[in-house]
C-alpha cells in the first residue's frame, strides 16, 4: 500500500511539473495544428544620451597673455592740450607708443546651466576669473609740419612738434556672459563652443606733453640805395622763429575702470562621474579701447566641475 502511495504522489508532482514547464518535443494531436513556441518579446532599447542637463558650479585656473596696442593711448591728452590751434587734429593721431604682451596667472570660478536636446546640450554660464596682468609704454616723437593752412600769403610756417607720451594698463578682473553649444560625443565628452559678452576693470595710469617752435619764412620788401641817389626796394627772406606756447603736461590716473567687449572660445568637459567633470578651454576677449587703449587677451585654462 505505501508503494502505491508513493507511486501515485510522484505521479502528480510529474504531471504538475509537466503541465507547468512542457518538453519542447512535438507530439501528434490529431488534427490540431502544431504551434511553434513564441518567445517573449524583448523590447528594443532607443538611443541612450549622456545627461549633461542642469546646474552645475566650477573652480577654475589658467594662463592669460594680455596684449596692449598703445598706438593713441594718449590721444586724447594730446587733443586737450593742442585744442583749438591748426595743428591738433595732425599731431594727436601720431603713432606715439608702441604696443606689448604680458602674461599672467588667472584664477576663478563659473556657474552655469545646460538643457539637454538628443546629442545638442545648449547651455548659458556665467565665468569669472582674477588677473593680473600689466603693460606699459613710453616713447618720444618730433615731426616738422609745413606750409599751415593758416600762414599768411607770402608766409610759411613750419612747425617742428615734439610729443611724449607714456601710459600704463594694469587688467584686474574678466566677466563673461556666455551662451554655449555642445555636442556628446560618446557617454564622457562634451565638445563646446560659446559667444557672448565680456567686462573687464583696469588701472590706468597715463600723461602726455606737446612742445615746439614756430618758424616763419616770409619775404620783406626792403629799400636799398641805387647808388644814383634813389632807392631800389628789393624783396629780402626773413626767418622768424618763436616757441609754441601751449598748456603743460597733462597727466591722469584711474582705479577700476569698467572696459567692454566680447568673448569667444573652444572648449570639451570630460565626465568622470555623473555629477563630476574637468574641462580645458581656450578663450578671447576683444576690449574696445580703454582709455585709448586696445587690449585683447588670450586665456588656456583647466577647471574642474560639478553638476546637480
């Protein structure tokens, strides 16, 4: 009797075993088709995309090269202390100084935020960074200016004008305003470029001095004796030479001058987790003139990043 038992419990754990996980082996139904076994579906996963959408905050360093154009960097002196004579628009566009670079050290911190579209991450940052960088210039310039519109007829003027300059920019700090444009490359590169606007404060410290002659040539009729008892009246050349009398020196001084321009630049940020990254880029800025002043500078920086 237990074998029985026994006999017809393993029989029902086998068909239960059979009817919840049948053999794959075909068997003959008579005439019921035979329905091959369907597989689960298994969906199919779309492009993935590296999220590079949100806030995100950075520290920053780099190495700027400033160059400074002083060409007219005292023009403007030179135009108040020739003002009102016949010669101020001539000598004031004199390229008096000459221009240099310097190099220096920068340092600071950006914050920013990117939306993601596919593989286009788009974004607008916000990059400030201290400086330090100063240039400086001074030179001496004499030129003759002749025949001055406003000579008299018969008379020529030649001025012989001497100019001595000297001016000096020191940059303080760079903010720039950016709108970015990215592309993923791969689930840790981000490719960037950006565009957008740049404020920069300087220290500028300049002077100028004009100095010079006036000289005269001019013909005088003048009368001799004829040696018959009259008199011969002969043109005779005359030189009359007299300084230029003009204001002293003109100089100024200025801390913090606001300067503005625009920005552009290359960049890739580098994912090493999902909220870290680095970042290396390569940034101009283009300064209208401050205080006659061309300044641009060129920055290669690293920086290391974190998105919320």
């Amino acid at each position: 009797m237990r074998r029985l038992i026994l006999a017809f419990v393993l029989a029902g754990l086998a068909t239960e075993t059979f009817a919840a996980d049948p053999p794959a082996i075909p068997t003959l139904r008579g005439s019921d088709a035979v329905v091959p076994a369907v597989s689960p579906a298994i969906p199919i996963a779309g492009p993935a995309y590296p999220d590079w959408s949100g806030v995100y905050v950075g520290v920053q360093a780099g190495q700027s090269t400033a160059s400074m154009d002083f060409a007219n960097g005292t023009s403007t002196l030179i135009h108040f202390i020739l003002r009102n004579t016949v010669i101020e628009n001539q000598v004031a566009g004199w390229t008096t100084l000459g221009q240099g670079d310097t190099v220096g050290r920068s340092y600071g911190g950006f914050i920013g935020y990117n939306t993601n579209w596919d593989e286009v991450v788009l974004g607008v940052e916000a990059n400030y960074n201290k400086l330090s960088a100063s240039q400086s210039a001074s030179d001496a310039l004499s030129r003759v200016i002749n025949n001055s519109p406003d000579a008299p007829l018969g008379h020529t003027y030649a001025y012989d004008v001497s100019v001595s300059s000297s001016s000096a920019v020191h940059i303080t700090d760079l903010l720039t305003l950016r709108a970015r444009a990215g592309w993923a490359a791969g689930q840790f590169l981000l490719p960037y470029a950006f565009a957008g606007l740049a404020v920069g404060r300087a220290d500028v410290t300049r002077s100028a001095s004009v100095s010079g002659t006036l000289t005269d040539d001019f013909f005088v009729n003048t009368p001799f004796p004829d040696g018959l008892g009259g008199v011969v009246v002969v043109p005779v050349s005359k030189t009359v030479t007299s300084f230029l009398v003009l204001p002293g020196p003109q100089g100024e001084s200025f801390k913090g001058v606001f300067a503005y321009g625009y920005t552009a630049g290359l960049g890739v940020d580098v994912a090493l987790m999902r909220s870290l990254f680095l970042r290396a880029e390569w940034e101009w800025i283009q300064f209208a003139p401050i205080k006659d002043t061309r300044v641009h500078i060129n920055t290669a920086r690293v920086a290391v990043g974190f998105k919320f």
